[in-house]
C-alpha cells in the first residue's frame, strides 16, 4: 500500500519536476549562450561611467575656474556655485528615480507566478 502511494505521489509530480527542470536547463542555456555578451556589456557600461564621472570633475574644475578668472569672484564663491548647481541636479534626478520606484515593481511577472503557483494547487 505505502509502494502504491509513493508511486502515485511520483506519478502526480513528475510533470512538475520535468517542468522545473525544463526550466533549469533553458536558464543554462541562455546564461552559457549570453554570459559573455553580459560581461562585456556590463565591462562597456562601467568603463563608460568611469569617464564619464573623470568629465564630470573636470567640467567642475573648468567650471570653478571659469568663474574665478571670467567672473572674478573668489575661489570660495566658485567652488560654493558650483557645488550647488551639482546640488540642485543630483536632486533633480533624485525625484524623478523616486517616482519612479514608487510604483510597483514586478507586477506582471508576480502576477504570472502567482497565477502559475494557482494552477498546481
């Protein structure tokens, strides 16, 4: 009796396994397939951060210094300026990313899940 229940526990979860790891394998698949493009991707946009933060210091620099020689104020009024048109931007993007994240992330996808999980129940 208790060989006959595992048996029909095994039969009932067989498409569940075979599905998983159906899944598994595709994953592999695509990771070993686009692994290499990912990095070097990933390596491209963190190069290209770099200099563009190596720009943004330099641009400052010429910025507090334009100031200083064109404008004749003193340094300390330059670096104030100019720290504060910094200050004012990095704002400016701190609300737009705060709007937005504050919608839900990932609705779809756990909609999909959660009506996947549904349908094994």
């Amino acid at each position: 009796m208790a060989r006959e229940s595992r048996d029909s526990w095994g039969e009932l979860l067989k498409p569940l396994k075979l599905l998983i790891s159906l899944q598994i394998r595709m994953a592999m698949s695509a990771l070993r397939r686009d692994g290499k493009r990912l990095f070097q991707g990933i390596t491209s946009y963190l190069t290209g951060l770099f200099f563009l933060l190596v720009f943004g210091l330099l641009a400052n620099v010429l910025a507090i210094l334009a100031l200083v020689e064109f404008g004749k104020l003193d340094l300390f009024y330059s670096v104030m300026i100019v720290a504060g048109v910094n200050f004012l931007i990095a704002m400016v993007f701190f609300i737009a990313a705060n709007s937005k994240l504050k919608r839900s992330l990932f609705s779809e996808t756990r909609r999909i899940v959660e009506e996947t999980l549904d349908d094994f129940r």
